[in-house]
C-alpha cells in the first residue's frame, strides 16, 4: 500500500467517524426515481467557478470529502481538488468499505 492511497484512508475514515457533527454531514441523500443519488449539477457549477481546478500538473478531479452514500452533503462545503492518483485511491476504498449505495453499514 502506498503512502498515499494510506494517508488518504486515513483522512476519510477520519472525516467520515466526525460526520455526525460535521456540517458537511446532511444524512441519507436523496434519490431519484431510478435510485441513483440526487446530484445539484448547479453546485459543482458553483464549485468551479469559485475554486478553479488547480493549476498544478496532472489530472484533478472533484471529490465529496464525506461520501454522497454516507450522508455528505452535495454542497460546496463538501467538495475538494484531489490530485487523479489520491481521487482513484480514495473511490475505489470508498466502493469498498460504503457499497456505494446509500447508507450503508460502513457508514458513521
């Protein structure tokens, strides 16, 4: 395991175990009709208008601090630049330990 991909478990698990009083945290999110999780495009919008991409060289990639399927808020407040290496780090743990759907039990 690379230093990285364990630093960025670290820093999740950290921000997921805090996210009852974290205001970061909404609870279970919404759903669309299909089942997916309800997405604000106009956020992410938002996002980028007010914190560009990073100017640094490599790919970047926009990333909820505390997942969408452990309650994250879909707001600028829970949005962060991750560098491609760290962003695919943290996902593929993320499908891992939350499922990727919902709450889950991985969830705080």
């Amino acid at each position: 395991m690379t230093k990285a991909l364990l630093l960025t478990l670290l820093l999740c698990h950290a921000a997921t175990a805090l996210a009852v009083d974290d205001p970061r945290f909404c609870g279970p999110p919404a759903r669309e009709a299909d089942g997916t999780i309800a997405r604000d495009k106009g956020v992410l919008r938002v996002f980028e208008k007010r914190h560009p991409k990073p100017s640094i060289e490599g790919r970047w990639y926009r990333d909820h601090v505390i997942p969408l399927a452990c309650g994250g808020c879909d707001s600028l407040i829970n949005l962060q630049w991750l560098p491609e290496a760290q962003w695919r780090d943290k996902s593929k743990w993320e499908r891992i330990v939350y499922g990727g759907r919902g709450i889950s039990p991985g969830c705080p």
